[in-house]
C-alpha cells in the first residue's frame, strides 16, 4: 500500500477512466464500459460495487474505511491507501488520477452529501479534465469552454454553473443563451431544449468557470466520445 507523496497523478490512462464509487451503481452500464475499453478505478469502497459486477479494478483509492476487505484485494490489484481527512475518495482518485475524459459512477444517491460533496469535487478538476457524472436517468458533464452536440429533436438540454459564469451565445436551443450570465443560488439553465438536435453552447471567451452540461444518460457513449476528440 502507498501513502500519496507526490504533486503527479500516480497512475494516468489514455482512455476513458471510470471511477466507481459507493452510491447508486448500474452494474449493466458498468459492464458495458468495461466492454468498451474503460478502465476501471475504484474509490475506496466502490471496488465492492465492481467486484459484484464480476469485475476487477485497476486501482483502489482511499483511505479504506468503506473497503470491505482491503486483505482480500492483496496481489489482485494495486492498493492505493491515502490517509488523509481533507478530501473524499472520489477527490483523493481525482487527484491520484489523470485521463482526458473521466465517467464517475455510484458519487450520487443513497447520501445527498456526497453528492454534494461530488460535485464540489468536479468543480475543483473541470478545468484540467472532462469527468461525467452518472446517475439513474442523467449524465452530468463538467466542462470549460464550448461544446457542440447531437441530440434528439425537442430533447432536454439543462447547463448549470458551478461558478458564476457568462455566455456568449447558444445554437439551437429553445431557450438562447446569448449574453446570459449563470451563476449559483442566482440563476440556472435547467429544463432548455434542443430545437433541431444539434445545439452549441459558447461561454465568453474568457470565462474559465466550469459548467455543467446535463443530458439522458442515453447519451453517455456519445458524450464521451465527442469529450475524447475535442480533446
């Protein structure tokens, strides 16, 4: 086991990262990104979550207070025990971790404080790497800058600030965003529409605060993919 010594992600992966955690979990959609290449990682106890899914991480990161039984992972994968209390285990992978486009699943449900505390977490690491949080019936994507994308005709298309944040402008969308300031606990995007399907949207061009894009999650696949080439 390994104390985090180092300002570096430790390990880093060229493809889609996805980090599990102990929240609500699809084990089928897991599989399916396990099929797809993804390369799995599990914060803390999220590796019961993997294992019961048939499957074996990469990396368990944490401090191992919600592990099962670290022992029984000895020689199977590598063990990354950080101990520090400042930040969750997701925040200590984040950190641990490098890789262009990151899905995180199992951060929400089951405690609505670490959801909360999942997203303070994309907030600090949007601006050096696209991660997509996944729950039941939505994905949400963190980004900083412009994103063009497809969907159905009339489909729901929400933006959230995670920081006060300005736009542009917005294409296809029911609900323009043209000059539109977001910010927190002031003013939202939620329930937009795309008109034709596709859409961009276009934050000022020195904006840097990271945004949220929330879609079905039956746009996951394509969303990662569209995050992997825009590079």
């Amino acid at each position: 086991m390994q104390e985090r010594a180092a300002s570096f992600p430790l390990i880093s992966f060229e493809g889609l990262l996805v980090i599990v955690g102990g929240g609500v979990v699809d084990r089928d959609l897991l599989r399916d990104l396990y099929a797809g290449g993804g390369h799995l990682v599990a914060a803390d106890g999220g590796a019961d979550e993997i294992a019961a899914a048939g499957l074996v991480p990469e990396a368990i990161i944490g401090d191992f207070d919600s592990l099962s039984d670290p022992g029984e992972w000895l020689g199977r994968t590598r063990l990354i025990r950080i101990e520090e209390q400042e930040t969750t285990d997701f925040e200590k992978t984040l950190y641990s971790s490098y890789a262009p486009v990151t899905v995180a699943l199992g951060m929400t449900g089951r405690r609505f404080d670490h959801t909360l505390a999942a997203l303070d977490a994309v907030t600090r690491y949007a601006s050096n790497r696209v991660i997509i949080l996944v729950d039941e019936a939505d994905l949400a994507m963190a980004l900083t800058g412009s994103f063009t994308f497809e969907v159905e005709e009339g489909d729901r298309v929400s933006v959230h600030p995670l920081a006060p944040i300005r736009f542009r402008r917005s294409v296809g969308l029911e609900y323009p965003l043209n000059g539109v300031r977001l910010a927190p606990g002031e003013r939202t995007g939620t329930s937009n529409r795309a008109l034709d399907g596709v859409f961009s949207i276009e934050p000022e061009p020195r904006a840097k605060a990271p945004w949220l894009l929330i879609l079905d999650r039956k746009y996951l696949f394509s969303v990662a993919a569209a995050a992997t080439a825009r590079g």
